[in-house]
C-alpha cells in the first residue's frame, strides 16, 4: 500500500512553506506524522510530490529518517509534464492542480493508494481505516470523512468539500469556498448557504486506484484545449473522482475517519497545532523523536 502526499503548495495565506514548518516536539514536519502513522499501518511506499527545487532537500531529509524497508520516491510536480503528443507555449506560474499533482506519480504507483495533502494532520485511526479498507476491497474508492464543524479555523474562512452521502455511499462533494461558524450553524459566506455542522467534509483523504491516472490524462488533455481554463484554472482530485462517480466508472464509499483533523490554514493556526503534537507525543500516541 502507498501514501501519496501533496507538497507542492505555496501556503500563500500560512506566510511560509508550511509543509517544512517545524512543528513537532522534536522539530519535526506535519508531513512527518502521517508518514509515521501510515508505516505503522502496514504501508510500504511513501510519495512525495513536490516543487522541483525542494526534491533534493525532501528526499535527503526523508532517506535518513524512514525505516530502510520503506521505499520513498520524491517527485516534482512540473508545468511541463504533460500528456505525450500535447504541448503547453503559454505562461503559467501555477502548478495544475491536485488531480495533476496525483498524476506526476503514474510511473511509480501500481497498486491502491492514500492521497492526503503533507500539511494537514489527519488522525492514527483514519490510516487504520484506510488501510482495513484496501486490504477487504479490491475496486472500490473511498473518501475518509471528517465532521465539518470540527473542520474549521478559529483564524478565518475556509474551503471545504461538503459531501452528500447514501448509507456508506458517496453520491457527491461540492466546494464551498467560504465556511465560517455563525453561531449554531455554519455558513458558507460566498452563496449564503447554510450547513448544520454534522455533514462529512472531504479534506482531501482519498484511497484512490490507478484507474485514476488515466482519468486525470483524459481530463488534463481536454483541459489544454480550453484557453480560458488554462489561464485561471486547476484540475482538483474531488472533481476527477466526481466524474468517475457520475459516469458510474467506480463506486466511492465515504467512512467516517474516527480522527481528530487539523491544518494550518493560517499561521495563527500553528500554535494549536504545536501544542497538539506535543501532548500527543506525550501521551505516548508517538515517540520522541519520531523516528529512533
């Protein structure tokens, strides 16, 4: 089984590179936990994708801390890696999105996989789950869940994937951009619409099959033919699996997580997860250091 962590980001609204913040007892990355969490639930390949200029650091830094038995591969998510017969003259400075970032690990992945993003903390129970999930179903999708009202910052607005759910079926996600907490209800203040706070939110948990690689490369070539997309969008995991889901390609459970998530959307946000890791670690769920 494989993790697969997103680490391209830009942590615009975090102020830094909040994927290397040092935020554990010991100085270590979020990133670090999930890792440590995954291994310990029997996953024996970790994925990192990344900007090009931080593979050398990232692969360095992992190599000397990861059990020997587990494979790491550090992939730089490239504006230029793009569909065979396709090509891109245009400018962008954005990377293509998370369904691109998935993709850039096509070559490396042949089995079920974990997609998390490296800078949200995600729970020890959540990769328990998954991995139960992988080894008792050999085609079906899966989203872990959290519950939205403990999904939100204290610090400001946030984007979550607000899902709609049969049983222990996925039917839908949709982003909401704009969630707040308003008194008893939480309000999405771009529509106005309104959530009670007990829906499941996606936050970007996904055990995906490699059938999605090849979805992504029908997506991505379709989206290159669209000028305006190119100038101003991104291709997102949740949309590629919706599709999947709509074109009865796959069918997606959602199980709720049974974790505790947390993030640091804002740099007010770090506190609490610092002291989060540490009292964690210090009611023995991690050792200190991580890794011995």
């Amino acid at each position: 089984m494989t993790l697969l962590l997103m680490a391209a980001g830009s942590g615009s609204r975090y102020g830094k590179l909040k994927q290397f913040d040092e935020l554990g007892p010991k100085e270590e990355f979020l990133m670090e936990f999930a890792i440590y969490d995954a291994i310990k639930n029997d996953f024996s390949q970790i994925v990192v994708i990344t900007k090009a200029a931080n593979v050398t650091f990232l692969n360095d830094y992992l190599s000397a801390r990861l059990p020997k038995n587990i494979r790491l591969d550090v992939l730089a998510q490239e504006i230029t890696d793009l569909p065979s017969g396709v090509t891109f003259t245009g400018e962008r400075k954005k990377p293509w999105g998370t369904a691109h970032a998935v993709w850039t690990a096509r070559n490396v992945i042949n089995g079920p996989f974990v997609v998390i993003n490296a800078d949200d903390f995600y729970g020890q129970s959540a990769y328990k789950r998954a991995a139960d999930f992988m080894k008792s179903n050999e085609n079906d999708y899966c989203l872990l869940g959290y519950t939205l009202k403990d999904t939100l910052s204290e610090h400001g607005s946030v984007s979550r994937g607000v899902c709609k759910v049969s049983g222990d079926n996925l039917l839908s996600v949709e982003e909401r951009l704009k969630l707040i907490q308003k008194g008893d209800v939480v309000l999405d203040e771009d529509t106005g619409l309104e959530f009670s706070g007990e829906e499941q939110a996606s936050m970007n948990f996904w055990v995906c099959r490699p059938s999605i690689f090849d979805k992504i490369e029908s997506e991505f070539r379709i989206f290159l033919k669209d000028e305006d997309r190119i100038a101003n969008s991104e291709l997102y995991i949740p949309l590629m699996i919706q599709e999947m889901l709509q074109g009865k390609e796959i069918n997606v459970k959602c199980i709720p997580s049974g974790s505790e998530w947390f993030g640091v959307t804002y740099a007010s946000d770090k506190e609490k997860a610092m002291g989060s890791l540490l009292k964690k670690t210090k009611e023995g769920q991690y050792t200190s250091p991580l890794w011995n």
